[in-house]
C-alpha cells in the first residue's frame, strides 16, 4: 500500500545520512456511514526540532505511565513500541512516537483536549470499526498458533448484496483494461492518495503502473472496488484488491493484497472507508478468499510487523531544493554531492555478467526467488506467469541490448536485471526496482520527485555455507543493490528508497542510505501470527529477516 509511510505516508523526509464484520459482524445496515456525506465536488487540489518534540512527546508519554483515567495497556504499548525502536542502531523514535500518538489517538489527550471521562469524552485508543473485524486486537498476548480468527464461511452463508451506501453514491466495479476508467483512477489518486505528514509530497503512481499493479495474473475485476456519485458518475472513493499465495511461517494462505485505498478528501471522516473495507471483503469472500494482507503508514490493529523507509539520495540539488533532505551544518552542499556521486557504470556489468532480465530467464528467476524467499517468515510463492508479470510485463516497449540500462523506456515501471554466469550460463543473481514518483506539492521549480522503490532480489550466494555470518552475502548484496543504485541514476531517478525488511538491513547503511521518518506497517486479516522480525529484531531472529514481502 502504499506511500504514506508507505512513506506511503510516504515519509519522504529522510534524516541526512553520516557523512557523507466481521463487518461489525453486521450485516445489518451499516451504522458506520455518517448519511451527511456532501455531493462529491471537484479536489482543490530537521533535526533540532524534531528532538525536541521526541523529548516533548517522551516525557509526556512517561506522566502518563501508573495514571488511572489512562488505559495503562495504550501507554504500555506506545512505550514499548518507542523502546523497542531505541534500539536500532541510529533508530530514529521520534516518528515512531509521533505515529503513535497521534493514531493511537493519545495526542489529543496529551493535549488535554479529550480528558478521558471529561466533556469532550473521546474513544481513546478504541477503534469503532477496527475493533470490530477479525484482526488481532490491541493488548492482546502474542498468539502461541498461528490460525485464523473466524472459520471462512460456506458460500450460502455469505452476504450476496453489496453494502448500503448513502444515497447519493453507487458501487461501480473499475474496468482498468478501459483507458478511460484507469485515467479516471489515476485522477483519484494523483489528487487524493497518501501524502507525507507535511502535506509535501503526494504519491502519483503512473496509470501504467496501476494496470500493472492491480492486473497480475488471476485478478479479479470485481476486486477494484469503487464508489461513484450517483448523478454524475463522478469516481470519488477506491480500494483494490489481488490475489496472491501468501506463506505465514508454515502456512500456505490463499489470500488477497489490499492495496490503494482512496476517499476523496472532500468526503473524508465520514466513515466512507469501513464501508469500501467491508465491501471488498464481502467480494473477496465472495470468492472463496479468506484472509487478506496490508500495508498501512497509520497504526491500527495490530500489526503482525513494522518496516521503516530509507532514502537514497541520488540527485542532491534537487533533492535540497525541494526539501526532501537538506545540507547539514557540518557539510557544504558540494561535499554532500560528491559524497553521494554514483559510478557511470554497473560494476556487475563487465565483471559478472549483469544484463537485463530477458523472457528465457522466467523459469531460473521463478527458481532462485522462490529458494530465497523460504529464508523469511512471510513472503509471496510466485509462479512462473507471476515472475513474467512482476518482473518483465511493466518494463515497457523498446529496444533491450547491451546499454538498455542507460535509458529509461517510455511508460517503464518496473527495471529487472540478472546476472547470469557466463560459462555455465546460470543465473546466480537477480534485482528490480520499481518507478513510484510523488507530486511535490508547492514547490515552484520541481513538481515531481522521481523516486525508485527496492523491489524483489536473490542471490545464490545465500545458500553458500557460512555466507551469512562471515559477510559474503553482504558484500554479494552490497554489489547488487550499487549496481541497482546506478541504474536507477542513469535513468534520471532522484531518490531510491528501500524499506528494513528482507535482507536489506545488510547494506542500507554502506550503501549510503538515510533513515526516513516514515514507518510501514503490515498487517493480516483474519489470521493470526506472532510478530515477526521487522524494523527491529525479534525473538532471535534479525530485524528485517521476518518480512519477505515488498508491497507497492
Ligand atoms: C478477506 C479479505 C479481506 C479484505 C480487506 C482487508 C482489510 C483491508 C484494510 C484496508 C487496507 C488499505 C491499504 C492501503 O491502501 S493504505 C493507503 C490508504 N490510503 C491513504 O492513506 C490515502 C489518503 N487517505 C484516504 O484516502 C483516507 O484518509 C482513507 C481512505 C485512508 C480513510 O478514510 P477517512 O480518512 O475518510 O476515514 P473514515 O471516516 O472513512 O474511516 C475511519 C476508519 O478508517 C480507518 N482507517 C483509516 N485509514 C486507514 C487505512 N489506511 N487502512 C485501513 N483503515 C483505515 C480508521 O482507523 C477508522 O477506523 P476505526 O479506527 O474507527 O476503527
């Protein structure tokens, strides 16, 4: 999902790296939709600081602790989470603090706004619909089995109407096959979707990337879920969903990815959202899909783990100029250019054999992920049509060849590179990334950002004994995922990003990245796990280690 941390709230401001129902099991009339919903309308469209509202925030948070008329187990939570991410090396906690307080909902009474049992009584950290679905509830024990939460339903049993809407809006299913139902998606977005927490950047994926993203092999059209204004069919709210083969530890879920949830920001607060939630579910059902899997930037319960965004930054005077990053005071700017300058050249290219991915690859990629992934707790099993899709289909039309690595092809989504061994013609390594700009919001000179997302890789160097411990995976990843960088340079990006999960805590640091404020949140549906290992490491395992999936 999605920017906003998935900096989806999209948390595009990096810190400067060193140096250089159960449907309210109702399915009664909803009594979530607020019915005063408005005719939808066209959109109108640092450090010091930060500290000292971490320590603003840490100490308030700390008066709260042993005080009666706060639920003890919020602050216990907020506390935990806050300690648990001081001990990441160079951890920043302030955006963990001020997640979770403001979507804990703790902020307000921290501001004495919502006394708890005052006047202005406020549902502090209770979550009207949240806490009405098969989703693990806050403050309860870690599960000691994995399982789902609510048996799947037979098919009689399940709703056949779709759920009641106000009465100026209709259901529409999106047909993204027809261009002028994907522009009309792409409009939604590119005004509406997840925005950093200033408001300075707003993800604007392309259209073709949403056809690629919501179009994978096996989609379900009646998963891309939309509500329209009855009298001029205007879209106004959207939320998606795929299928996908999702491993849990030991368990093979056929589950759905919920992805581009979207309210018009003129209808927001209405209680819109729960209402699409409920719906997609209902069609997901509908077709014998169970449990789900999401990503969110806001806290909600409760999720099975969390990742924080990293920042690459690539393009320096851009970057500064539009305030993603800035020079730091112990560094002028062009000390901070030449410090993040990437070579001309992919070093792989004419030492190992790196070209880009071709059609004959398919079935050696589909071989070597699907050996690399089992070495997560969580990951997506791809046949051999899903790696064509994810790997080859969004890469756009045009010439291949030996410096296809120097331009980017026109509408190209998604860069996907091998390295094949010369002699035996093996493929040992692989990595991709993906194109997902942002709309800089008021900034007079640049109004996009062009930022690059860390996608799916595999080595074979993981399976060589001891190569985790005595630091050839690292280097082996350190080669790749530079060789990544510099594609993505050649090709005009300003920003790779990259998230702590997979095996990327071994190079982000080395490889220049910076640590952003946004956190990513991933969550099931209807299934229950123990946490796993994420931004922070966990029950031995090490951090990153417990997260194999890249949502977009
Ligand atoms: C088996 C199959 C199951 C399939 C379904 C699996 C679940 C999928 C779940 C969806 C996965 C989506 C993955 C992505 O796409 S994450 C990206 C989400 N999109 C954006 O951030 C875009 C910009 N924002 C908006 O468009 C709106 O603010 C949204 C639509 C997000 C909320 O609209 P609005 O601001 O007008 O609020 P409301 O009054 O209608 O509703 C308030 C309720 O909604 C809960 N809320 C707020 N934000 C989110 C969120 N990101 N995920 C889940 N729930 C969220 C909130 O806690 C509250 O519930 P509760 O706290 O009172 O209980």
């Amino acid at each position: 999902m999605a920017p906003s941390g998935k900096a989806k709230e999209k948390d595009v401001v990096p810190e400067e790296p060193e140096q250089v129902d159960h449907d309210s099991g109702s399915d009664e009339e909803d009594e979530e939709i607020d019915h005063t919903l408005p005719e939808a309308s066209t959109p109108s469209t640092s450090s010091n600081k930060k500290k000292k509202k971490r320590s603003k925030a840490l100490k308030a948070l700390n008066s709260l602790r042993g005080k009666d008329n706060i639920p003890q187990e919020l602050v216990k939570v907020v506390l935990d989470k806050v300690n648990a991410e001081k001990a990441v090396p160079g951890g920043t906690d302030e955006a963990t603090v001020r997640q979770a307080l403001e979507q804990m909902k703790l902020k307000d009474v921290l501001q004495g706004k919502a006394g708890v049992g005052g006047k202005n009584k406020k549902d502090v950290g209770t979550h009207k619909f949240w806490g009405t679905q098969p989703v693990p509830q806050i403050g309860e024990d870690a599960p000691t089995a994995d399982g789902y939460i609510e048996p799947s339903k037979p098919p009689e049993e399940l709703r056949q109407d779709p759920y009641p809407l106000p009465k100026d809006f209709e259901w529409a299913t999106l047909d993204l096959a027809d261009e002028v139902q994907l522009r009309e998606l792409w409009d939604l977005l590119s005004a509406n979707y997840v925005e950093d927490d200033d408001a300075s950047f707003r993800f604007q994926y392309s259209a073709e990337f949403l056809r690629w993203a919501m179009q994978p092999p096996g989609y379900i059209k009646e998963w891309h879920v939309a509500v329209r204004v009855a009298s001029n069919k205007k879209l106004v709210a959207f939320v998606s969903a795929v299928p996908i083969s999702l491993r849990v530890r030991e368990n093979l879920l056929r589950a759905s990815e919920v992805n581009f949830l979207c309210v018009h920001k003129k209808l927001r607060s209405k209680r819109l959202a729960p209402v699409l939630i409920k719906e997609v579910t209902r069609q997901c059902n509908l077709k014998g899909v169970f449990q789900a899997l999401y990503t969110a930037g806001v806290l909600l319960p409760t999720p099975v783990s969390t990742c924080r965004y990293n920042h690459r930054c690539l393009n320096i005077p851009k970057l500064v100029n539009v305030r993603f990053t800035h020079v730091p005071s112990n560094m002028t700017l062009a000390r901070m250019i030449r410090i993040h300058k990437v070579p001309d050249r992919p070093r792989l290219l004419d030492r190992d054999g790196l070209r880009e991915m071709e059609e004959k690859d398919v079935s050696q990629v589909t071989d070597l992920y699907a050996r690399y992934m089992k070495r997560f707790g969580m990951y997506l099993e791809f046949t051999e049509d899903e790696v064509r899709h994810q790997f080859l289909s969004g890469r756009g039309e045009g010439p291949g060849g030996k410096d296809s690595w120097k331009n980017a092809r026109p509408g190209q989504v998604v860069w996907t590179y091998v390295v094949e061994n010369p002699t035996t013609h093996k493929i040992t390594d692989f990595f991709s990334f993906y194109s997902l700009p942002s709309t800089i919001i008021g900034q007079p000179k640049h109004d996009v950002l062009n930022a690059a997302y860390l996608y799916y890789y595999a080595t074979e160097t993981a399976f060589e004994e001891g190569a985790e411990d005595n630091g050839k995976l690292k280097r082996r990843l350190e080669d790749l995922i530079g060789d990544a960088l510099i594609v993505a340079d050649q090709a005009k990006f300003d920003v790779f990003n990259g998230l702590s999960l997979m095996d990327n805590v071994h190079f982000l640091q080395d490889l220049k990245f910076g640590l952003g404020d946004g956190l990513l949140n991933f969550y099931l549906f209807n299934w229950r796990t123990a946490p796993l290992a994420g931004v922070q490491s966990l029950d031995g395992v090490p951090a990153g280690k417990g997260i194999g999936v890249v949502m977009l």
